[in-house]
C-alpha cells in the first residue's frame, strides 16, 4: 500500500507547511512540488480544475517530495469517489458545517462495511492498476479527511464536527469566514482574527489537528505558536503575479501591483 505520509505527519502533530495551486498546470506542480512544500493543495474550488487535471498533477507531485491534497468545489459524494479512484488520499472539503456532513464525508471516503465508497479502484490509479493486492484492506486507513470550516454556523458545531470518527484535520478558511462575518475581504478584521484564534485553540481542545491558509508571515507565525500543525503560507497564482510586477515594474508604470489581502 502508498503510505500517506502527509497523513502520518499529520497524526503525529509534525508541522507541515503548505502550497496552495490554483493554476491548474501539472508542471507549475512539478516545480512547487520540487521548492520543499510539505504539502500542496490541487484547488478545484477556484482553480480552474478538471478530473484530468487533477490527476496530472497528482502524478507530477509524486515524483516529488511534496504530498498532494486535493480540494473539489464541493463535498459530494460522487466528487470524492471519483478523487479517490484517481489516487488522492488527502481531500480537504470546503465549507462543512455540521456533524451529519462530516459523517456523510467520512462514509464516501471508506469502503463498506465502514461506510460507502463504489467498488472499483480495481481498474483504477488508485490501486495503481491492481497491482497493489491488499488496496481494498489497506486504503481507508491511508485516506486522510480534512474539512474546512469556515462559516459561522461550521464555528458553532466545530466540537460536534471534530468529534466525528474519520475526521482527521480541521482546516480554518479566514476568507469565507471573514465573508460569513460580514468583514468580506478584511480576514485581518479584530473579530475575524479573534474568531479564528479561538478555532484553532478550540481544534487542538478537541484531539484534532489545526490547519489554515493565510499569505500574511507574521499570523503565519502566530498560528503556529498557538499550535496549528498545518499551514498553507502562500499561493502559486498571487506569487506568480508579484513576482511579474516586480520584474517589470524598474521598467513600466503600468506593472500590476495586487494587494496580498489573502483572498
Ligand atoms: O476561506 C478561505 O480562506 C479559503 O477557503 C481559501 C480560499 O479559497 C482562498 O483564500 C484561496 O486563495
């Protein structure tokens, strides 16, 4: 069986610091997966990402040291077994926010009698062809199941959500949080901030590991003093255009000069 090292990091509460990709591009994957990421997020959210893409760039990223983490636009089923069949063993699912989701994730992520994943990696990347022998014994235990939350009402049940069996990872999203809020935009907002720190005290609290995403260094930093395992600090697609606009800016007033507010 292909270990899941992000995974193993995870539970054993090591620091992993992460990439996220929104190009979509598996050789813009190659390239992070070779800068030193513990892990990278293949955003099929807002990234403009198919199932072929997607797998692509899982295959890049595992001639890496990096550990890929697949996010689909939405926690369905059928999204996850088909993620799964093409060999993703870490997703990270937006926007959950209650118990019974979180159960229902956890299902779609197992094999029967556990829960209820479609047979079939037998002629799928997954069980690399069939040539893993024992996959259907050995898969669910290699699946790591991230959910994101990142709404008030996620907030209010985050205890219920975490204490689901086969939740691995609770993972802040400060920018639909901030949205949620009523700060859209503004995820630096004072009660933003408060919302968020409290999260990943109450995280931790619960047994679970604490991930979030900011491109800001100094609450990187502060995040993971106040003991956030997994942190995204950056992504491919803000980083791509600064450094364009630094390149041309010594040269043309018309550079582009995004602000990096983390949205
Ligand atoms: O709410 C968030 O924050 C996220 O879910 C991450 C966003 O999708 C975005 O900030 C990625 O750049």
């Amino acid at each position: 069986m292909i270990e899941n090292v992000f995974k193993r990091k995870l539970l054993a509460r090591e620091r992993q610091i992460g990439l996220w990709l929104a190009m979509a591009d598996a050789y813009a994957a190659s390239i992070a997966g070779q800068a030193g990421f513990d892990w990278l997020v293949i955003d099929a959210e807002h990234g403009p990402n198919d199932l072929r893409s997607i797998l692509a760039q899982l295959q890049s990223i595992e001639s890496t040291p990096s550990m890929p983490v697949v996010r689909p636009p939405q926690g369905e089923g059928w999204m996850i077994k088909q993620l799964l069949d093409i060999g993703a063993q870490t997703l990270l699912i937006p926007m959950v926010e209650n118990a019974e989701q979180a159960r229902q994730l956890v299902a779609a992520c197992r094999y029967p009698p556990r829960g209820r994943r479609g047979m079939g990696a037998g002629i799928a990347r997954a069980s690399r062809f069939n040539t893993i022998p024992d996959y259907v014994d050995a898969a669910d235990d290699q699946i790591c199941l991230l959910v994101q939350i990142e709404s008030r009402q996620g907030l209010d049940n985050l205890e219920a959500i975490a204490a689901i069996e086969g939740v691995d990872g609770l993972f802040i999203g400060p920018a639909d949080l901030a949205a949620d809020m009523g700060h859209t935009g503004n995820m630096h907002h004072s009660a933003v901030q408060a919302a968020v720190e409290s999260a990943i005290g109450r995280i931790q609290a619960c047994g679970k590991p604490a991930g979030i995403l900011t491109f800001d260094v100094d609450l990187n930093r502060r995040y993971l003093e106040l003991g956030a395992t997994f942190v995204a600090v950056g992504a491919d697609v803000p980083i791509f255009t600064a450094a364009l606009g630094d390149l041309l800016a010594p040269y043309s007033a018309s550079a582009t000069r995004p602000p990096s507010r983390g949205y």
